[in-house]
C-alpha cells in the first residue's frame, strides 16, 4: 500500500514539474537584454497621429467598415496673389483733355488751388502786362482782347503749342494812321520747372502818305515756373526790331503772384535800347504794378505804370480785358 501511494506522488510531481518550469522560463526576461533595462511592456508607447473621427452611421472608431463612404482628400491651399496696380480702382486727375502735351499736376501740388495748369483756367496766361510769357492758350481757343479800349487784339491757339495774334486799332474819322502787328508765338519746351518759347512779328503803320512801313521782329522767352501749375511764374524775354539800319531791342522781365484761385500780383520792367546811332532818340525805361483778375474764359488787370528814365513822369493807369472761348 505504501508503495502505491509513493507511486502516485511521483506520478503527480513528474506531471507537476515540467508545467511549473515551462511557466517560469516565460516569466523571465530575454537572455539578450542588458540587466537592469527595462522591459519593452512597460516602455510608454510612442505618440502616434490621432485616431480619425467615427465616420457617421453609427460606426465606432475602430470599425473597419468596407462599405463606408471614402473621405476625399484635402485641398492645396489657396495662394493668396498680391494685389497689382491694375486691382486698384482707375483714379482719373483733373486736367487737360486727352491728346494735349500739357503738364499733369497731382492734387498734393496746387492745395486749395485749380488742380489744372494755369492756361486753362487764365485768360491772360499768355502775358504779364505787356511782356509775352513762354506760354499759349489751348489749342482751338479764341480770343479778343482790349488795351485801353484803343488798342484790339484778336487771336487764335492753331495748335496746343502755337498761337497767332493781330493787333490793331480801330480806324477813327481824325486818325490817318493805322498802327498793325502780326505775332506769331510758339513753346518749345513746356516743363513744370520753366516753359521757352519763341515769337517772330510783323509791325508797322499803314495809311501814311508814304505808304505802309513794316519791320520784323523776333524774340523769345524764358519763364520759370514757382509751382507746378506754373500760377506764380517769373518771365524774362527780349525782342530785336530790324528797321534798315536800326535796330532796336526791346527787353522785360515780369513777374506773376498768384494769391488766390482768381487774383494774382503783377509786376513788370521794360526797356527799349536803340543799337546803333540811327535811332538814338528811341530809348526808355518803365515799370508797372497792379493785380489781375482772370478766370477761364474772362480777364481783366488793373494796373499803374510810370516811366522811370524821366524824373517828372507821372503815373499813368493801364486797363486791359480779354474774353477768349473754345478752351
């Protein structure tokens, strides 16, 4: 009996033992791991890209439903273009018609004043008193004007760079003498710092018993502008008058300030010098003040004017008007 219950123990420890090393041999760690490093299990596990969101349907986050929808691909995104001059809104500057030469003035130059250039909005831009400046009227403008209601003038812009002018007096029953004058003026520079021009005349006297006498004239004019309108400016020109042997120089300088919109400040010296012995006796100096009011189709300068080269002179006042039309 006692060996059949030795038999049984050894059955069982025989039955025991293997099952008790198999389960320690895969409680221990790997030969192949260095002592003391932890196990792979207990590592935190590296972060990965989120789990995408439960599609609808009831479906959880971990379905692997074939039959779902498939998600489309996002789009590239938009690159935002930069804006180009072309994208603002077209700003059109008040000036001159289109097809003119005449110099654009931004708004920030002129302030308060007329944002376009003087010979649009003055109807005696072509002239400081009697001194021509180095500007025309616009192209297909007309106009009469009056010096001391004796002396008329009529003209006409042929182009937006040359005019014509004819001055007259009007023939009167006590008078034998028709004094005339034919001018011919042209800008060959326009800027907005200075304008040049040049002018080439015909004067005389018609109706004498003689017969009529005409001598030419040429000149120019050089006109420095103060803004860029040109509404301030500073003229110096001069005129040479070829009659036979005499020659006779005609020289100014004249200066405009513009104080308003309408009202500006004249100033202006002449001075006739004979070149030569001819005419010697054709000489003088003189200077005139006074203020101008002008707009863009009338003008009119109200002005004082005395000789200087003789001591006793007395001042003498000066009125000239001009209405002009098509500008």
């Amino acid at each position: 009996m006692y060996l059949r219950i030795a038999c049984f123990v050894l059955f069982g420890w025989a039955i025991a033992l293997p099952r008790a090393a198999q389960g320690q041999t895969r409680a221990q760690p790997s030969d192949s791991a260095s002592p003391g490093a932890p196990s792979p299990a207990s590592l935190p596990a590296a972060p990965g890209p989120p789990a995408p969101a439960a599609p609808t349907g009831g479906h959880s986050a971990l379905s692997t439903d074939v039959h779902a929808p498939a998600l489309p691909a996002p789009s590239a995104p938009a690159i935002a273009r930069t804006p180009t001059p072309a994208d603002a809104p077209s700003l059109m500057p008040l000036g001159p018609p289109p097809g003119t030469d005449a110099v654009a003035t931004p708004a920030a130059a002129t302030g308060a004043f007329d944002l376009r250039d003087r010979r649009y909005a003055d109807a005696h831009v072509d002239r400081v008193i009697l001194l021509p400046t180095a500007e025309t009227h616009p192209q297909g403008t007309f106009y009469l004007s009056s010096y001391e209601i004796i002396f008329l003038q009529a003209g006409y812009a042929i182009s937006d760079r040359t005019q014509v002018t004819l001055t007259s007096m009007p023939p009167l029953p006590k008078e034998k003498i028709l004094p005339l004058d034919l001018t011919l003026k042209t800008v060959l520079v326009r800027a907005p710092e200075f304008r040049i021009a040049a002018f080439s005349s015909v004067s005389g006297i018609a109706g004498i018993e003689e017969g009529t006498g005409l001598l030419g004239r040429v000149g120019g004019v050089v006109q420095l502008c103060v803004e860029r309108t040109c509404g301030s400016n500073v003229s110096v020109g001069t005129s040479v008058a070829l009659a036979g042997p005499a020659i006779i120089a005609g020289n100014g300088a004249g200066v405009i300030l513009r104080a308003t919109k309408a009202l500006s400040v004249l100033v202006e010296f002449d001075a006739v010098i004979p070149l030569g012995t001819a005419v010697n006796q054709l000489n003088g100096l003189a200077f005139a003040s006074g203020i101008r009011l002008s707009g863009e189709h009338l003008g009119l300068d109200l002005v004082l004017a005395r000789r200087l080269d003789v001591l006793d002179a007395t001042v003498l006042p000066f009125v000239a008007a001009t209405y002009r039309t098509g500008s």
